[in-house]
C-alpha cells in the first residue's frame, strides 16, 4: 500500500492541519454540502417508508420476525428535524458568505448527528443481526472527502464509538437487547459472551480503521494529483497571460513607428506642411499606401499566430447576439463600399440570433468576410448578407457577384499569404491573411465554414455556429 | 475652438497631432507620461483629453490614468478619447475594444486607433466637444 504514496505526502499531511481538507475550496464544500443534504432527505424517505411498511399487517404477521417500526420512524423523524436545521443554516450561510471553516464545522455536525441516527438505528434494529452496521462506512468515506486526514481519523473513532454504542450498552445491561426475531430467534450470544462481544467490538473498529485507511490514502493521492492540476493550470493560465502581455507589447512596439510615419503622411498629404507639388502627393500617397499593408500584416500575422495558439477552451466565450455584430460590421464595410458605388443588402433576422462566442472574434470574422466581398466586388456592384436560424443552427451567408474564386485555388484561399493571380490583379493591397484568420476564428468556435464560387460570376462564404438557448 | 491635452510617449505622434489640431483652430497642450496628471489637468484646463494606452513605463499606463481622471470631482466630466496602435480586436487577455468603454474599466468616451485620419480625428472630436 506504501508503495502508492506520493514521495511528498509528507508535505501534504503537514498542509492539513487544519478542520478542512484545504484542496477543497469553499465553492466544492457548497456543492458536496447541499449534496450531504440531499442524500439526507432521500434516507429520511427511506426510514420512514420503512417505518410505514413495517407497520402493515403482512409483515406484522410474519413468523419470526418481530421488528419493531417505531426505531425507523424515530431516526426518519429525526433526519427530517435536523436536515430542516442544516438546510436552513446552509442556505444562510451561502447568503453571508462562507468560509471553509465554516461549512466544514457544519458538516461534522451534520456527521456527528447521522452517527448519532445510525446508532439508534443500529440499537433499533437488532446490532449484528442486520447489515445496518454498514452504514457508518460511507460516512467514515464522506469524512475523508470532507476533512483533514487528521479529523476524519478522529471522526472514524467518533464512527466507531456510536457503531458500537449500543452492543456495549446491551452488554452492560443498561438498555434491553431488542432484536429484530422473535424470542424463538433471537441472536444473543454476541451481546452476553465477553469474548465474543469483545471479538465483534475490535472487529468492527478494525473494519472501519481499515476503511479510513484505505480511502484516506487513496484521497491524499487523488486530492495532491487535483492540486498539482491546479498549479499546472494556474502556471499554463500565468504563461498565457504573459504571452499574451508579450504579443501585445510586440504588436505595439512594431506598429507604433509605422503609425507615426503615416501620421506625418497625413499631414504631407493633407498639406498641413504646406503644397506639395503633384508629382510628391503621388509618391506620398503610396508611402502612406504601403504604410497602411505593412501595418495591417503585422496585425494580421500576430493575431493569427495568437489564434493558431488557442483552442476553443483558451477562447472566453459569452452569449453574444451575431444579428447586432453583423449589422454594425455591415455598416462599417459600407463605408468602404460607398465610394465604388458597392451595396451591401443585410437580410437579417428580425430578433437575435444568441450564440455562444467571443464578441471581438466575431466581429474579426464578420468584418473580413465583408471587407473581402466589397475589395473583390466590381464597382456598383452588390453585396447581399443574409442570416438564417434554423433549429439549433446560425447561419451566415455573404455572396458578392465580384471576381470569383478560381476553381482550383477554392481549397487554398484560406491559407495564409495564399492570393490567386486574379485577386492580386484586382486588389493589389491586401494582405492575404484575412480568410485564414475568419478559418481560425470559426475553429475557435467549432462552427463551418464553406465557400462556392464561380469565376467572374462571385463568390458565397458561408459560415454556421450552433445556437445558444 | 478647443483646448485639446494629447498625452503620448511619441514624439513624432505628438509633433503630426499638433500641426492638424493646430491647424484646425485648436489649442494644444502635451504631456509624454501620466506622472503627477492630475496636477497638470488641473492647471490646464482641457476640453478634452487625446490619450495613449501603452506607455514605455506601464503597457496599461492610458486606461490607469482614465481611471484617475474619472474619479477626480474636477476632471471627471473631461472627455477622454484613447488613441492606441494596438490592435482593437486582437482580442487577447489585456486588449480592449470600444466594446470595453465602462465606467469602470474603461472610462472614456470614445476610441480611435492609430494613425487615425486627420479628418476622422477632427469630426470625432467635434463630436465629444459638442454632442448634438
């Protein structure tokens, strides 16, 4: 058994001398808490259907037996007084709070009074002629979970006194031997042999020493393996952070001399330094032209590598509505749109569309997606936009009726850097990275995406996300 | 026109800014850090405040001072407009949209990335100076 324990389970031991098993934070106390309440109510049902069936006639009249119901209705009672308590104290406890102390002292009361149940149940229905006796161990195992190794080991000798309460009581002689037989049947060696009584006494301490043991060791593995989890998380979520600090202090540092270069462009451009002759406005326009590609590839190739690096739980997910990202992003493409005479015609559905995603993801997507269908429609050209939802699914439909995607270079267009001879010709200033990062961005939200297109007829992305209820 | 404070570790930033909001009838004051701003928006006076996020000191030095502002009786009511290079959508841990501006987080009135068009530029401050 040695052999499975952790090298450092020394440490772990000396970490929990506390009430509480401290790898258990107080939201999991909360849980297994209401948990401890639940099993109460449904044993409670239990001795009191018990109770009522032992008290119908063909039981009542069963040769042999003689089992009193009144012990079950007690305990049932019982259970249903003190769970009202503790369901109660629980509930305020939540409201206020609570701290792992706290909630810790309220199940080992909550412990401590089901020993308490289980004993008179033990007594009620006869000792070792029932397998009642087999109920004290999964609380023996509860306060493991519960616990520190050090209070359950006392919470196991807690166990073992009220387990064995009422044969040494009966043995003493001061309360009578009930049994669950009739005098004809009745066992009571065990409660009147010294030996015998002894023997059972140290065999049921030594069974549920053994079961604290047992458990205890395998929970001091299974709750070490959840803490090095946690720091591995912790360390994994620390990492992400900082590479995320780094990405972002990278993204800044190159961008930011380009934007002060076209900030100045601006101002040539514009003539704020005075007239430029029309030969220098043209060569200003194209540093500033080159200014703005090189500017957006940096952006581009950063966000992509950062999104290759994701997967779709790294991805911080709420309920967004895709009908406003899309409208607002439409209106935004507009803009690029209006001065090459390019519509673009929203079919929207007349409510939300909730689905679970990234808000600025989305909008990346949505914004590429349309930006390419006006940069690669002709002048006065149409762009239409439509979203459907159809039962669990969102649709999202951009068509243009521009250039068309080549057949052959239709499964290559959302490689990075890839562009085909006819977008090139057409749109020399893009930086080919828009349709890898919509791929990424749809990956990220294991939703589909798709493309058909016709050469000089246009082009259809088409891009679906399960619904979010 | 405007009393207008850019706040920018760039001095190329600042010097283009100056020349267009100049340009345009605009008084403008500059500051390079967020050291002691509360003193120096108060003994300024601006209108509205044009502000970088990333400084060489703190990566989050903008929104700190945003904060600050919006916090003080006598510069809360002060327009703040971010101008950042980076990237609104990159949509990393520490990044920021204008789907970010709270009064909390992110207490500003509006956001512009850099370089920003000296006509977008001028009609957004227009804007914040006088909402219609």
């Amino acid at each position: 058994m040695t052999a499975w324990l952790p090298k450092d389970r020394n440490k772990w031991l000396d970490c929990t001398s506390d009430l509480c098993n401290d790898s258990l934070h107080t939201e999991k106390l909360l849980e297994r808490g209401a948990w401890f309440i639940q099993t109460r109510w449904k044993a409670a049902g239990i001795c009191l259907a018990g109770a009522l069936w032992l008290h119908l006639p063909p039981l009542q009249h069963t040769p042999g037996f003689a089992i009193d119901f009144r012990y079950l209705l007690i305990v049932g009672l019982l259970l249903v007084a003190s769970n009202l308590i503790y369901a109660h104290l629980a509930r305020r406890m939540a409201d206020q709070g609570p701290t792992s102390k706290k909630l810790c002292r309220l199940l080992g009361i909550q412990v401590l009074t089901d020993f308490m149940n289980l004993s008179i149940l033990t007594y009620g229905l006869g000792g070792v002629e029932t397998p009642i006796l087999i109920l004290f161990l999964p609380h023996i195992i509860l306060s493991t979970l519960f616990f520190s190794r050090v209070h359950s080991f006392i919470m196991t000798w807690v166990g073992i006194f009220f387990a064995t309460l009422p044969i040494v009581l009966e043995y003493l002689g001061v309360v009578s031997t009930v049994s669950v037989f009739d005098s004809a049947h009745k066992i009571t060696i065990i409660s009147s042999n010294p030996t015998i009584t002894t023997s059972y006494l140290l065999g049921i301490a030594a069974g549920m020493l053994v079961c604290w043991y047992l458990v205890s060791d395998i929970t001091a593995i299974l709750l070490l393996r959840e803490r090095q989890l946690e720091q591995a998380l912790d360390q994994l979520n620390l990492l992400d952070r900082e590479k995320s600090q780094v990405t972002i202090r990278a993204t800044h540092e190159l961008k930011a001399p380009f934007a002060a270069i076209k900030s100045y462009v601006y101002t040539l451009r514009d003539g704020y330094c005075g007239p430029l002759p029309e030969k220098a406005q043209q060569v200003v326009q194209r540093i500033g032209d080159r200014c703005d590609l090189l500017m957006a590839k940096i952006t581009d190739i950063i966000h992509l590598s950062n999104l290759r690096t994701m997967t779709p739980s790294h991805t911080r997910l709420t309920q967004v509505d895709l009908n406003a990202i899309v409208a607002r992003e439409v209106e935004d493409a507009q803009l690029i749109g209006t001065p090459r005479g390019i519509a673009i015609h929203y079919q929207s559905e007349p409510f939300a569309c909730p689905i679970m995603a990234s808000k600025e993801l989305l909008a990346t997507m949505s914004s590429n997606l349309l930006r390419n269908a006006v940069n690669y429609s002709h002048d006065g050209g149409m762009v239409e936009v439509s979203l459907e939802t159809t039962p669990g699914m969102v649709t999202l439909q951009i068509e243009d009726h521009g250039i068309g995607i080549p057949e052959e270079h239709l499964e290559r267009i959302f490689e990075e850097h890839f562009r085909s001879n006819n977008a090139v010709h057409f749109n020399p200033n893009s930086t080919g990275m828009g349709l890898a990062l919509v791929r990424e961005i749809v990956r990220l939200h294991d939703g589909a995406l798709s493309v058909t297109s016709q050469l000089g007829q246009g082009s259809i992305f088409t891009v679906t996300f399960a619904q979010s209820h | 026109m405007a009393n207008l404070l850019l706040i920018d570790d760039d001095q190329d930033i600042l010097d283009s800014l100056t020349m267009i909001l100049e340009g345009n009838g605009h008084t403008v004051a500059i500051k390079r850090d967020t050291d002691n701003l509360l003193d120096a928006v108060k003994t300024i006076h601006p209108d509205l405040i044009i502000l970088d996020i990333m400084l060489p000191e703190d990566s989050q030095a903008g929104f700190k001072a945003a904060r600050l502002l919006a916090k003080d009786e006598e510069t809360e009511k002060i327009p703040i407009l971010i101008l950042s290079a980076v990237n609104q959508r990159s949509n990393l841990s520490f990044t920021f949209s204008e789907f970010d501006i709270n009064t909390e987080f992110m207490p500003v009135a509006a956001f512009i990335e850099k370089p920003v068009e000296p006509n977008v530029l001028l009609k957004r401050i227009d804007q914040l100076l006088f909402p219609s």
